[in-house]
C-alpha cells in the first residue's frame, strides 16, 4: 500500500513505461505543483458550499515538466461551480 491509500502509481493513471523521459528535466516539481494547486482548488471549492464528495483534482506532469490538473467532476457539480463563478463575476462588476 502507498502513501494515497492505493496500490502504488498506477492507482493515480500514471505507467512509467508510457513516458518518454528527458533528462534534466524536473517532472516532480511540476506534479508537486499541480499536486498542491489541485488540492488548493478543492478546498476552495468546498469552502465557497460546493460538494467535492466526487471530485477529483488528479496532478500530471507535462513533457516539459511543468503541472497540469486533471478536474473530473459530477455534472451537477460543474452547474453549480459554473453559477458561483458566474455570480462572483456579476458582483465583480457591479463594483
């Protein structure tokens, strides 16, 4: 068992066979930081009433090494983030 509760790497959709690797490049620092931003992104999410119960933040590294965040979410749950978003902008502009 891994630190995440699972199996090893391949629970998280990663199979190091599939990867081209270039040397010198920091793969790890960029999925550290999608890791946390991801993280970051739901906390915020679950602190402005939105239910992240099925939600999944999934953190990648890119070919250049930089993060990327995988969101998968429940449809109801987009409607409702895409409200709040948009609600957040309509109060933005009526300042």
């Amino acid at each position: 068992m891994d630190a995440f509760g699972g199996e090893g790497l391949a629970d998280h959709g990663f199979d190091p066979d599939e990867t081209v690797w270039v040397r010198g490049v920091d793969y790890v620092a960029g999925w550290r930081e999608a890791r946390d931003a991801g993280a970051a992104l739901v906390e915020a999410l679950a602190a402005a009433g939105i239910d992240v119960t099925n939600l999944k933040a999934q953190a990648h590294a890119r070919p250049d090494g930089s993060g990327e965040v995988t969101l998968k979410l429940p449809t109801a749950t987009a409607r409702r983030t895409t409200e709040l978003l948009g609600a957040a902008l309509r109060c933005g502009r009526a300042s």
